[in-house]
C-alpha cells in the first residue's frame, strides 16, 4: 500500500508512503489516496482526517513527473480529475481534514493541502506551486484554491513564478494556520484533532459547508442556507446536550445524533 492509513480514537491518520521519491504521486499512490477518502467520508467513527507524507523531507513534492512526462492530453486530463476527486473529497468530506505539512509541499502536494480545511507545518517546510518551471500549470484545484487561500495577487505571483516559500512566509500570507518544530507537528496536529474529534459531528458537518460556500455562489442564498441549517441543527440529540451541559456546568457528551 502506498499511502497507510492509521486510527486513534475518533481521528484517522492517512500518511503518503512513497519517501524515495519524496512521496510524489503515481498513480497508485493517488488511487489509493482516493479509495481511503471514500471510505473514510462514509465512516461515522471517523471524525476527524489527517493527512501527511512519510519520512521527514517531504508531505509530498507533487505529482510523479516521470510518470507525467509519458502522457498525451487524454492521459493528462484523467490524471487531473483522479487529483480533482481527491481533492474535492478532502474539501467537502463531512468532517475536518488538516494537512500536516512536513517538509516539501509542492505542485499537487501543495494542492492537496489547499483542499483540507486547516494546514499546519513543521518549520522545514517548503510550498509553492512550481508546476510552470516544467511547461505545465497546477492541474489539481491550485489555480482556484490558492487565490481562495491568499488573495489572488499573491496566487498568481505564486503560480506564474513558481516561486517557492519557506513555513514563516506561508505562515505570514496565510497559506497555513501555524508553524511548528518538525518534532511538535504531529503532537499539535493530533490535539487539535483530537478537540475536534469531541465536538459534535453534525455540527462539524453544517459548519464546514456552510463556510465552504462562503466565497462562492450566491451570498444571500448562502445567508439562507446558513439559516436552514442552523435551525435544522436545534433537531439534533447533540445540540439538546451541548445547550443543557452548558447550562448545567458540565462537559457536554456528543454522540453524533
Ligand atoms: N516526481 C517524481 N519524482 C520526484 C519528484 C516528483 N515530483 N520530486 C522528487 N522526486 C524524486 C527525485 O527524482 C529523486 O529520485 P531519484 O533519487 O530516484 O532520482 C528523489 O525524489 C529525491 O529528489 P531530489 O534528488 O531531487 O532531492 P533534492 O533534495 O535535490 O530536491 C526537490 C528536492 C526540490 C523537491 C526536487 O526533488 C524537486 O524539485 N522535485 C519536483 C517538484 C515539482 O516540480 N513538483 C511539481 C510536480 S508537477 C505537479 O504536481 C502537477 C500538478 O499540479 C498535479
């Protein structure tokens, strides 16, 4: 298997295996990515979703260009959705999923990143979106994705240089949420995973959507949206709990009903 798949409680651990080639995709490395995805979007007592790159160099510096060299655009344009669906299973999965970044995130690394919800990196890590240095763009959401993340001056100085950045420049444009010591990036990962393994899962769940539909669509009937769910949530087993432990001063219990 090129990517393991780990489990702790209610946080699922998915670690990219390949660290000779600095844990760059082939195609089996991504199918396997996206068949552990499927399975884990579906899995109640999975609550949360961790992804990182075996080793201490790479989180993963892309996709296999050796593979990629040997493709015409029909093989091209399949490789770019198998990264799609990956992609938009990590960003729209029913549950968090954190990118703990350490080492190299580049090209569809750095992508894959920018489609979990929160990215958190050890102070080696290095990202960028270098794909123009070998006559080719981001093909894995980068386009879209990093001008969400960093505005789109910086997207496109990002894109259209291949500029590569160090964890405090990321830090500093918002490209990850926090930096740590290599020895501290998983340890803080997991807390974080962990708190929110606690919290109530379909709140999770409406929370993430409705945020995704921030910067897309329309507003009001993202304002609308957010509404219904809001109220739909007052239905739920868990939001009775949190509303009552709060008032009678205990830790709430969530159950995910
Ligand atoms: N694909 C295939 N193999 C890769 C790879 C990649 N993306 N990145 C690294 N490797 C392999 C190297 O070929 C090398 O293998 P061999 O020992 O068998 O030659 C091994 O990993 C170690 O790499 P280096 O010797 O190059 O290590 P380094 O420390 O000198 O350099 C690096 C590290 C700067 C990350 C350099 O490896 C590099 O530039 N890699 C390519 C990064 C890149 O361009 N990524 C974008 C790919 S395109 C893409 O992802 C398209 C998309 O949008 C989906």
């Amino acid at each position: 298997m090129s990517v393991d798949l780990s489990r702790e409680d209610g946080v699922a651990v998915l670690t990219v295996n390949r660290p000779d080639a600095l844990n760059a995709f082939d195609v089996a490395t991504l199918s396997d990515l996206r068949d552990h995805l499927r399975q884990l979007a579906e899995e109640s007592e999975a609550r949360v979703v961790i992804l990182t790159g075996a080793g201490d160099r790479a989180f993963a510096a892309g996709a296999d260009i050796k593979y990629m060299s040997g493709l015409d655009v029909d093989g091209a344009k399949k490789w770019g959705e198998l990264g799609h669906e990956v992609g938009h299973l990590l960003e729209t999965m029913p549950k968090p999923t954190i990118a703990a970044i350490n080492g190299f995130a580049l090209g569809g690394g750095c992508e894959l990143a920018l489609a979990c919800d929160f990215r958190y990196a050890s102070s080696n890590a290095k990202l960028g979106q270098p794909e123009v240095n070998l006559g080719i763009i981001p093909g894995w959401g980068g386009t879209q994705r990093l001008a969400r993340v960093v505005g789109l001056g910086l997207a496109k100085e990002l894109v259209l240089t291949g500029r590569v950045i160090d964890a405090d420049e990321a830090l500093r444009i918002g490209l990850v949420n926090a930096v740590y010591e290599p020895g501290e990036l998983m340890p803080k990962t997991l807390e974080v995973a962990r708190g929110l393994a606690a919290k109530a899962p379909l709140a999770l769940a409406a929370a993430k959507e409705a945020v995704n539909r921030a910067l897309a669509g329309d507003h009001g009937d993202n304002l609308d949206r957010e509404a219904d769910y809001f109220g739909e949530l007052f239905s739920s087993e868990d939001a009775t709990e949190g509303m009552t432990a709060f008032v009678a001063k205990r830790e709430p219990r969530f159950t995910g009903r």
